[in-house]
C-alpha cells in the first residue's frame, strides 16, 4: 500500500491518511459569525470522504480581525456550540479536524490596522500600538480555549497570505522601529508570542500547527531564506506540524516562479524548490505542502522523497469531497481544472463554497 494512505501521526493526533484538506473559508457564516448548517454538511462530506485531516476555514480571533463578508468566528463563546456540531460531524465519521486561527490585519474590514502605516491603490491603514498587538495575542489564546471547547483536535495559527502574522513577518509590510519590528528576530516575534499563547492554553494535548508563506512573491517581503529561519525556529520551541504555501502583501505573480522546483515530477507542485529549502530546516517536525498537486503520481513522489509528509490541498476538495476514496480506488488525478470561480468575485461571500464547473 502507498503511504499516502497509512496513518500518520502529528503530535498526540493520529490521522488516518496523508492526506490533508488545507483551511479554506466557505464564506458563509452569518453576520455574527456563526457557522450555517449548510456549512457543517460542507464538513460531515469530507470526513465521509476520507480526508484524514480537515483544516476548518480560518476563524477570526476577534471581532476587528474579520477579512471577509461570511467569515466564521471563534471571537466569543455563542460561536462555540455550532462549531462542536461541526467537529462532532467530522468525527462521526473518522476524520480529524483543527481549526485555523487568524486576524485579518490590514484585510480587515472592521479595521484596517496591522505593524505600520500602509497604503494600497484603494485603501490606507494604520499601525497598531503596542498594547493592541499584546491584546490580538491574548485574542488568539482566548480563541484556542473557545476551539478547545468546541471538540477540535488542535489549533492552526494562520501565519501566511498577506494577514497579520504574515503582514509583521514582511519587510515590505513591517515599518516598526520597535521590538515588533526591524530584524527578522523582531519580525517575529508576535508569531512566538502568539505560539506561545497557544500553546500555554491548550498544553501538549493536542497539536499546534502553523501555515507560513514559504515567499511573500513581492520584491521586497517575506523570503524564502527568512521562512527557513522562521521555520526552524519556531519548531525548534515546539511547533507540532509546519504547513508551507505562498503569496504575500506586494505579491507580483511573475516571482511564483522562483518557489518551483527543477525536477519534472514535482512539476505541479507550485512551491515544491522552496519547500526543499524549508524541510531542510526544519526536519524531523511534519510537513504539509500545499498548492497544485493534483496527480497520485506527484503525491508519492514529495511523500518518497520526503519533500514532504502531508499532501495538502484545497479546490480538489470542494469539485471531490471524496477524493481520497477516488484515489484510493484507482483514480490517477483530481479533477479540478483550477479554473477559480469558486473564489470569485461573482460568488465571494455570496453563496454557500461550491464548485461552478462539476
């Protein structure tokens, strides 16, 4: 048997598969942020479909931390008891599930608010103060307690995609001149604090994972070297299992090239060249890429030659809930055509996450 389908193990938590459903926002929790029913169906078909770890789609921590229209919240306590609906689904059906913690920063759309002063064609915001960056901290804490009584299995910081982890990690969206800012030891530090949070309120019983950006794409952000460095770092305090996409504030799409590698049968693989860079830094502690693998071919290559452990993915999932049975059963390839119209704008925040070609 391939072992992409033999049980893995993160920390205290045993998945039955390699494989894993990145955090993707469904878009349609109600004004309040509560999760709709529709959506805990939208989780009940993954874990039928064999998925061995499902990433909820990320949760503002609080309420000025909301980046979309439809996001889910983990803000205050009347969010928890439809999320224990949701995780009793997925476990109902074998599945394990972890929620992705996040604040939107300068994405907000309650308030515009991350390390400095930025300015996009659009819109402006403004730098948080010290004290506000110690209290999206404690948030963040609050949040993982609230995800503990609402029956997940572990925690996910959101540390990549332009919000604000991401945002203070970037030279291009980082200004300060305080402890939050400057060096990349200084960078970093409200991911630590944030982590460290986290961690004192959940223990060792469940595993604290994180998404990072392996490269903001942006000439002047977040790069691969740094993510190396941050990376091992924050395993080396602990981190149970390390998730490695891409594409930051200042993202300029020609630059997604330099993340591929040069071997052909990790073509697909979009970020497979620096993800090469970061396992080596933060080796034996788990990896999951993410980001256009589609072929059972590609995903038993990065798992054999251990680029990675966990083969992470989000569209493939919402055209094939089932996917991992396909595969299982014979299927060479997904069959998403990563056309994007479940993310588009036409349908943002305005229906329930589907596919718009299946």
């Amino acid at each position: 048997m391939s072992l992409l389908f033999e049980p893995y193990r993160i920390g205290s938590m045993e998945i039955r598969n390699r494989f894993m459903r990145s955090a993707t926002t469904s878009y349609w929790s109600d004004e309040r942020g509560i999760v709709r029913p529709e959506i805990i169906e939208l989780y009940r078909g993954l874990a039928e479909g064999g998925v061995g770890l499902i990433v909820k789609g990320h949760q503002y921590v609080m309420d000025s931390g909301k980046a979309h229209r439809g996001m889910a919240g983990i803000s205050h306590d009347y969010h928890v008891p439809q999320l224990l609906e949701l995780t009793d689904a997925v476990h109902e059906h074998g599945g394990k599930i972890v929620t992705q913690l996040n604040h939107a920063g300068y994405n907000s759309i309650v308030d515009r608010a991350g390390p400095s002063e930025y300015r996009a064609e659009t819109w402006e915001a403004r730098a948080l103060t010290a004290n506000e960056v110690h209290e999206i901290v404690t948030r963040f804490g609050d949040a993982s307690d609230r995800a503990m009584e609402a029956g997940f299995d572990g925690v996910q910081i959101h540390g990549a995609h332009g919000y604000i982890v991401s945002q203070f990690l970037s030279k291009h969206a980082n200004h300060r001149t305080d402890e939050y800012g400057g060096n990349l030891e200084n960078r970093m530090r409200l991911l630590n604090e944030v982590y460290d949070e986290v961690r004192a309120r959940v223990g060792d019983r469940v595993p604290v994972m994180l998404k990072i950006n392996c490269d903001d794409f942006s000439p002047d952000g977040f790069t691969v070297d740094e993510s190396a460095r941050v990376a091992e770092a924050i395993c080396k305090r602990g981190l149970d299992s390390v998730e490695i996409s891409g594409g930051g504030l200042g993202k300029q799409e020609p630059l997604r090239r330099r993340a591929m590698s040069d071997d052909p049968a990790l073509g697909e693989a979009n970020f497979a060249g620096h993800a090469a860079t970061i396992r080596g830094a933060t080796r034996p502690t788990p990896m999951a890429l993410v980001n256009g693998i589609r072929s059972l071919s590609c995903m038993e290559v990065i798992v054999e030659k251990d680029l990675a452990d966990l083969i992470s993915m989000s569209r493939p999932f919402i055209r094939e809930p089932d996917l991992v049975k396909r595969l299982e059963s014979g299927q060479e390839s997904a069959h998403c055509i990563s056309c994007d119209l479940c993310g588009s704008g036409d349908v943002f925040s305005k229906m329930m996450l589907r596919c718009h070609v299946a």
